[in-house]
C-alpha cells in the first residue's frame, strides 16, 4: 500500500489524520495519504505568502529553468505517476497517459512561453509622455482540482502559475489525491524553493474554506461543479480576489442530415465513454437530424456495445468504473428517470453483468430523450448518451442554447456556412467542429454558468499576472 505526505513549505510532512484512497474498480484502499488541517492550510499560506517576494523576484529565466528541472523528474517517474492515476481512479492503463502527458507538456509550454513576455510600449497621442506596460507576477493562488483528471487537472494551474512567478496551493480531491501528493514528492526531490508549490488535501470546509477565506491570496481558481465555483466565490469575498474558474457543462452535439455519421458516432462515443464519461466537456446532449437518426443511432449502440470494461493493467480496456457509489447511484437516477418519462433504453442501464464489485456503469444508450427530461437540464458526468432528434434548424439552435451551462458544444455538417452560422450562434465558450481537440496552447474555457478565465493557452498565463503602467513625462 501506497503512503504518501503533505507537501508545504518545501517539505514532506504528515501532521494529522490519514485519508483512504480507494480503487473505484476494486473498491479496496490502496493508499494512505495525510489528511490536511485547518493549521496545515493556514501554514501553507504563510509559506506561500513569505516565498512570494523571492519568486516573484526570480528572473524568468531562472523560473523557466525550475519548471524544466520538475518536468524532468516528471518524465523520470512518469510509470509511478501514471500508477497513482491507475489505482486512485481505476483508470485504464492506456487512459493514464493523458495525465501525465497534460503535466509535461504544461511545464514545458509555460517554461518557454513566460520567456517570450517583454514589457510593451504604449502610444501616447500627444505626446508628451512615454508609456510601458508590464506585467507582473499577481500573487499568491490557492488551487481546487476536480477528481476526474487528477494530473491533467493540476497541470493546468501549476504550469502557469509557477511561470508567472505565483506561489501556489494545491488542494486535489480528497477522492484522488494520491497522483498530486506524488508531484509534491517530485517538488521536494528537486529542491524546489519552499512556499513555490504547496500540495495538501483534507476536508473542504476545513481546509479548502481556509485557503478560500484568507486575505493572502490574490486568485483562486478552480475546476469543479458550478455549485462548487459560487461557495469558493462566497467564501472568497473576504478580499478583492482575481478568479478562474472552469465549471460544470452541458454541450449539446448537432448532427445535421450530411454530417459523417461515423466521424459523429466515434467522437461522441469516444467522449462519453473515454474517462467512463466523467468529463465536463462531453456531449451531454445528442441531436440528431430527424433524416439520419436512425442510421447514427445504430452505429452508436454499436459502439456502445463493443466498448471494454475493466480495470486489468495488461489487457486492452476502453472504460473503466464511475468514481465512487454516490457517482454510481446518481448516474442510475438520470437513467431510470428519462426511462420512466419515456425514453427508450438501448443498451447499458445498469452494472455490466461480468462485475460483481467496483462501481461499474455500462455503456448506456437511450432514444426519444426530450429536453425537459433530468438527463437533458442535469450534467450526467457519466457514460450515458441521451438521443434527441430536430427536424428545424432555428429550433435546434435554440434548444441547444437553452442552457445555463456554456462550456462546449459540437457541430457536424460538411456545409462550412451552416457549420460558420452556428458556431458564431451557439453560446458556448468552445465550438468543436466534426470532431475534437484540446492541446496546452488551445485556450479552454466556459461562458455563463460554466466559468470565469480560461486554462492552457497565453490567456491562462495572463490570469496569473498583473498589468502595471509606468508613465514619463517627457523632457522632465
């Protein structure tokens, strides 16, 4: 069994109690991890606020030089890393990749990117003064990561953040916070400056209204469920914060009469069924065109049916289980509700019958899904794809947008004005196109109820600085 330390103040230590970490797939502990306390939060943010001057100080070069010494111990201990994602989620195999890829290539893109940032002439229109504009490290940030992308979910705060020149704490999931706490290792192993990066997990109001509620530090970000996002934003209100927040969505995916069924077909599937479903970008609603809903809906049971369940390190596995029995149980509500409102199950609805233990889901396909159904206003954050068809353009921009979620939504059609028209129309923070792409360059972000800020990309890096403008009189 796996033990695994706080990591604060450029340090290894275990002050109070241990938190389980549970195999979803197995439903065994395979590690123990130190639980953080209100005083180890409170010691995290007075490291991080001493450790802000002297970072903050860091020349770029220098920082950019300390992020490639930890994306070298990254891809030193890239199998451990890739294990603690394995068994804290029941991942499959394969799955861990992206994890741990997101953390390297993160390091690596912000090391160089913070490089290129100089500071910027300003005109003045009459002149009689020089302007520039720089930009500087914000301050102190206190991180929440969500459970469903353990590794990936904290490359996107660390990389910016430690190129920016802000000290950052870290609170995974108390659900999966065993690949985290490895990456405070790896902090340590290197000898990074105490107070840069701080890793602690522990109870949410104990710990994570602790971080959220001092006056220390200057953002808090966040991925995690809208809910979530307004109780960091209350708790924060103690001070004027910055925030970025990537929260929770409902995309709806449009597949018009000449789209490329199994280009669709794979994409969706490959979406709701990848990560067993547990991704806020999913497509959680499936409209289908009138014309073609029943050919698409055939090739996507099939692809439902052909997905491989399991855990098992050596086999091939496409899916693995939802993250906990609360996961689990509400993910059956959603189905059994739109079945007993009138949906159609086509395949899944239930445990697949080879498991008898974890928390399994089966890939689940249901038909005649309508908009007022739970399983259409809720995020399913599971492997179900609800179907719905349209025979109106207008009327199924509309649905589409009737949301307070705007995160992604997908379009797919081979006519590049209609395909234009919607993008420009649905009200989404990313439109994804007869397909699919996220890369550390792309920014990734939410409008309405789905966010504030963005992650990857330069606009990421610029929430985690602040402008400053120094003017000279001329000739003075």
């Amino acid at each position: 069994m796996l033990q695994k330390k706080l990591y604060i103040n450029g340090q290894l230590q275990s002050t109070g109690e241990a938190v389980s970490v549970v195999n979803p797939a197995t439903e065994a502990v395979v590690a123990e991890v130190a639980a953080g306390s209100k005083a180890d939060a409170l010691a995290a943010l007075d490291s991080a606020a001493a450790a802000f001057p002297m970072w903050a100080a860091t020349s770029v070069q220098d920082r950019a030089e300390w992020m490639l010494k930890l994306r070298d111990a990254v891809v030193a201990n890239e199998d451990h890393l890739r294990d603690c994602v394995h068994l804290e989620m029941g991942k499959p195999w394969a799955a861990t990749a992206d994890d741990y890829q997101m953390l390297v290539d993160s390091l690596e893109y912000y090391a160089g990117l913070i490089t290129e940032i100089s500071p910027e002439a300003l005109k003045d229109n009459e002149g009689t003064h020089a302007h520039t504009l720089y930009r500087e490290p914000l301050g102190v940030v206190g991180a929440f990561l969500a459970w469903n992308f353990p590794l990936l979910n904290l490359a996107y705060k660390i990389g910016p953040a430690m190129a920016a020149g802000c000290p950052i704490i870290i609170k995974p999931s108390s659900l999966t916070p065993l690949s985290a706490y490895a990456v405070g290792e790896l902090c340590e192993g290197i000898g990074l400056p105490a107070g840069v990066v701080s890793i602690l997990a522990g109870d949410n109001k104990e710990v994570g209204d602790t971080i959220s509620a001092s006056t220390i530090p200057s953002m808090l970000t966040l991925i995690g469920s809208t809910p979530v996002g307004l109780h960091v934003m209350r708790t924060g209100a103690t001070s004027i914060k910055r925030y970025s927040m990537e929260l929770g969505g409902n995309a709806p995916a449009i597949i018009f009469p000449d789209a490329d069924l199994d280009v669709a077909a794979d994409t969706i599937c490959g979406l709701k069924y990848a990560n067993s479903g547990q991704i806020c970008v999913t497509p959680n609603r499936v409209i289908m065109h009138e014309d073609i809903a029943e050919a698409l809906t055939q090739k996507i049971v099939e692809r439902a049916n052909a997905v491989k369940v399991g855990f098992d390190k050596s086999s091939d596995i496409d899916m693995g289980p939802v993250m906990d029995k609360r996961s689990w149980v509400r993910i059956h509500g959603l189905v059994q509700d739109a079945i007993e409102n009138g949906a159609q199950l086509l395949a899944g609805g239930n445990r697949p019958d080879a498991f008898t233990t974890g928390h399994y889901y089966a890939p689940t396909v249901l038909d005649k899904v309508t908009p007022d159904m739970r399983v259409s206003q809720e995020e399913i954050f599971g492997p179900v794809i609800g179907l719905q068809t349209f025979s109106d353009n207008a009327e199924v921009l509309e649905r589409a947008n009737d949301t307070d979620a705007g995160l992604t939504a997908y379009v797919f059609t081979q006519d590049t004005y209609l395909a234009e028209d919607f993008a420009q129309k649905l009200r989404f923070g990313e439109i994804q196109i007869n397909g699919v792409k996220y890369a550390i360059h792309l920014p990734h972000c939410g409008i309405k109820q789905s966010g504030v800020g963005a992650d990857c990309s330069p606009i990421a890096l610029e929430e985690y600085l602040a402008p400053k403008r120094v003017s000279r009189a001329i000739g003075a």
